[in-house]
C-alpha cells in the first residue's frame, strides 16, 4: 500500500473546514492523511476536535513574534518537523508572507466563499449581495504571495436566493465547501494536479 500524503491544517477559529478534511481523511482509501494542526490563537475551538481526532496539536502565538514572516517560519518549522507535505488554509485569520507562500509553492491550499476571481478578501457574502450577483460559492486555490490570487483547483457554485442575508448564503456556501475541500486535497495528494509556471495543471 502506497503511503498517505501527510497534511497540515492552518486553524485560526472552529476550524469547520478542517473538521470535513479529517472526516475525509478517516476513510482508509484517501490518499492523504491529516497530520498536524496548526493554530495562531490558543482558544481555537478546532484544536480540541483535532487533538479527540488523534491529530497532533499544536498552538503557535503570532503576537510572540515580531513579524509576520518570524511567525511564518515558527509554522514552517512545525510542519518540517512533522514532515509534512501539503498545508491547507481552513479559516486562519492570518496573511502568511511572501516567503511563506514561495516556500510552499505548489504545495499550499486554501479555500475562499466564492467563485474567484470575484469577491476577494473579507465581507464576502456581504460583497456579493451588494453587487446582485444571482451565483455564488466557493473556490479551493493554490496560494501565492498576491491574496486570492491563486491557481484554481476547483469550485463550487450556489443560487443566490431572494431575501438571503450574508448568514443565510454563508451557510448554503458552506455546506459546498465541505464537500469541495476534500476533494481537491484528493486530487491533490494523487497527483492529479499541481502548479506549473503559475498555473494548476490537470493530469488527464
């Protein structure tokens, strides 16, 4: 039996997305394994299911360190030593530097509550119901340095009803982002498809 790609998760929060990739990953033939989880804030609530998942755990501050990039290489470090292969992003509230993004290149993911390219940053279902779009969802990407800018791996999209609230389309979305993380971690983790010259690649 092959071995499974091991994965880092970046938590800032309740982590929900970090929750669909471990329920993925318990399944023996998904070729990743969820191996370490990483938060900036000690009171994640994500912490606590990873660590009753049997997942490693650890808390590393981002306010101990004087910049952005000191914090980011802490992260790398922990991942180095877990021998990590792949990092996704599932709610860290934090923008990782250029180095970060340049070391991990191709080997970084993250997912964001739109259709990218629209709708990028923060406020999101806030921004598409300003704009009366009529669909949304959501996108898993390779990070680069520029935020949300990202190769696209994979979407999801989702109607945007009459009368939805950022609450109401948050919660449709998210339900997409569920099912669409762990999918693009397989795609990942078997090879399928990889960043080449800034751009995702797909094995036929």
């Amino acid at each position: 039996m092959t071995s499974k790609v091991r994965t880092g998760i970046l938590i800032s929060g309740r982590g929900s997305n970090m929750r669909s990739l471990i329920a993925a990953a318990s399944d023996p033939a998904f070729p990743a394994e969820i191996a370490l989880v990483i938060s900036n804030a000690g009171n994640a609530e994500g912490l606590k299911f990873a660590a009753a998942a049997g997942i490693a755990t650890k808390i590393i501050p981002h306010k101990a360190f004087a910049t952005r990039e000191e914090f980011d290489r802490a992260v790398n470090i922990a991942f180095e030593v877990a021998d990590i292969d792949i990092v996704c992003l599932a709610g860290f509230m934090r923008i990782l530097s250029d180095w970060f993004a340049r070391k991990w290149e191709g080997r970084l993911v993250n997912i964001h509550p739109s259709l990218l390219p629209l709708f990028k940053g923060t406020h999101v279902h806030e921004q598409v119901l300003h704009a009366g779009v009529r669909v949304s969802g959501c996108t898993v990407h390779f990070v680069v340095p520029e935020l949300d800018a990202g190769p696209i791996i994979a979407q999801a999209a989702v109607p945007v009803e009459v009368g939805d609230t950022p609450e109401t389309l948050a919660a449709r979305v998210l339900v997409e982002e569920h099912k669409l993380y762990p999918a693009a971690l397989k795609m990942l983790a078997e090879g399928r498809v990889k960043l080449k010259n800034g751009q995702a690649v797909f094995a036929p």
